[in-house]
C-alpha cells in the first residue's frame, strides 16, 4: 500500500482521526493507538478558567501524532482565520482543518466563507484542508488557490449515515489533483472501505469510534477497512456488468452422461 | 487593577500577560492568547503589560473531530 504525501508530510497510515466524544483520555488513546492513525484533529474553545480540562495533548503528543486543529465554531471567514491564527499558537502547528459552518443542525459547511478564508489563509502560509460540500466545482476552486487537499463529507457530522454524496465524491476524486479525504458520516468500517475503494486518498472518522462500547477494536476495525479498500483500490477492480461471466471452465463433460 | 478576561472582569494583580497566566496556575502547553483580538505569540507573553483596557481571551485546545 502506497504512502499519502500532503504538503510533503509523509503518512502510512491512510486513517486520519478525530478526538471528541471518547469518555476519557484513556479510552480516546486506546482507540486511536489501535487505529495506527497518525493525524488527528483537536478544536480550541476559551478556556475553562473554574475547572481544569483532562489534558489530551499530551498523550497525542508522547504518541508521536500529527495535530490538525480545526476552526469549529467559526461562522465566518474572518472568525475561521481568527481561530487559525490561535490554533498556529496553540499547537505550533502551521496546519489548519478549515471548517466554517454557521448552522448548528445540520452544521453544513459554508463554502462561499470557506474559500475566502482558505485564500487568505494561504496567503499567511498555512496548510489549508478544508471541510466541504462534496461540490466538485468548489472542490476544484479550493485547489485553485492552493489547499493542500480538500475534505468533503460523505454526510452530516455524527450521523452515521456513510456516504450519501457517492456520486459528487466520485467526481471529486476524478478531477482532484490534490489529495482527497473523505470526511464526515463515515458510520461504520464499509463506508470508510467503500470511500477507499472508490479512490479517496484518506478518511476522517471520529464519532464512530468515539461512541462505539469498544473504541479500541473499533479503532483497529477501522484500520483495517481502509487498508482493505486501498489496497483493492490499488490492485484494480473489476468492473461491474449485468451479465454472468463463468469463472469455470463451461466443458461439455456432463453431456458424457448422456 | 480591573481588565476584562474571557468576557467577564477580573481583578489581576501584576504587570504582564506571563504574570497573569502565572496567577491562574493553568499549563501553558496548548493554548493562545488574543488581546483585543490580537493574537500575542508566546514568545511576547513575558513583555506584553496588560491596562484596564485589556480584553484578554485566552484559548485552549480540547478534544473535536
């Protein structure tokens, strides 16, 4: 299985991974450790000045992961930039998971922001992988100006619902020249195989690993799936057709008992 | 003196912003800084001087997908 090259960054692992919603530290390492995952995502948020916050970083950092903080909770072009330049501080990382969604139901990504903010940003050096639509035009814009990668969701965040922009994924990662991560509504182990398979460079997952009664195993489910579908991928499938094509030899040798 | 932390008042005894992250005994590893929605790099944080007109915000990283 080939290695994932984004902005000269080498990855082995084809599993990118988010960290919200374990119910501690331990079970969130466990499952990511298990995953063999080796980018994962962490948010910033104005600090808890009552309560102090179980510390995370830490054990991402001892593990050796790449951090990709994310710009959630901005609404705007202007806050997702804001909250960038924080993040570049915070994690003293130049790296940046762009996402601006400024409806909380269905936290669809706004992609008129999305691109202001992905040119701006840039502009002020940093790695841009934005969260998007799976809009092949936007897709391809986002290029354009230079992100590093695109990430389309397969569905909402958290729903679980696997990859319902098939389709627009498909000719995303047609026309894609850059690296393409299928983020969001990745449920379960068949749909992060199933984006593999159909020639995604990466996946995102979080909540199906986070909420599982067994993050750990899920955590190596996932590992496995997608390691499964690239490798398919990478090896050739077959195409599809509506007839049957023997995979045995049709002889003649039954008519003998006649 | 009086500035503003996190949108609410706080009374801080000291000059710098460093003074300050001394005062509320939090860990420094993963977090940042804006004042008046500046962000201030660590490397400053020992020679930025806080007034009462300081609107300080200060961020840490937690768990999100």
């Amino acid at each position: 299985m080939s290695s994932l090259f984004i902005a000269g960054h080498e990855f082995h692992s084809r599993l990118f991974t988010g960290t919200g919603k374990y119910a501690s530290a331990d079970a969130m390492m466990d499952s990511l450790n298990a995953s063999e995952s080796e980018l994962v995502t962490l948010s910033l948020r104005r600090m808890d000045l009552k309560n102090q916050t179980d510390n995370i970083l830490q054990p991402l950092l001892q593990q050796g992961m790449k951090l990709l903080p994310n710009t959630s909770g901005a609404r705007t072009a202007k806050e997702a930039v804001f909250a960038a330049e924080l993040a570049r501080e915070a994690l003293e990382t130049n790296w940046v998971k762009l996402e601006i969604h400024p409806d909380p139901r269905y936290l669809m990504p706004d992609g008129m922001e999305t691109l202001l903010a992905a040119e701006e940003l840039i502009k002020k050096g940093f790695v841009v992988m934005p969260y998007v639509h799976a809009d092949p035009v936007l897709c391809k814009r986002l290029e354009e100006v230079g992100c590093q990668c695109v990430m389309p969701l397969g569905s909402p965040i958290g729903s679980n619902m696997g990859l319902a922009s098939r389709p627009f994924l498909e000719i995303i990662i047609e026309q894609s020249r850059v690296p393409v991560i299928v983020d969001a509504g990745i449920g379960a182990p068949s749909d992060a195989a199933l984006a593999m398979e159909i020639g995604a460079d990466a996946v995102l997952v979080n909540t199906a690993m986070a909420v599982a009664k067994q993050p750990a195993q899920m955590g190596k489910a996932f590992k496995l799936a997608v390691e499964a579908g690239r490798m398919a991928y990478e090896s050739g499938l077959g195409e599809k057709r509506l007839q049957a094509n023997a995979t045995s030899p049709l002889t003649d040798f039954i008519g003998a008992l006649s | 003196m009086k500035i503003m932390l996190n949108d609410a008042s706080h009374e801080f005894v000291g000059e710098t912003l460093q003074d300050l992250l001394t005062q509320l005994g939090k860990s420094e590893q993963g977090i940042a800084i804006a004042i008046n929605q500046q962000v201030v790099p660590k490397s400053l944080w020992s020679s930025t001087e806080l007034n009462e007109q300081s609107q300080v915000f200060i961020f840490e990283s937690i768990a999100g997908g």
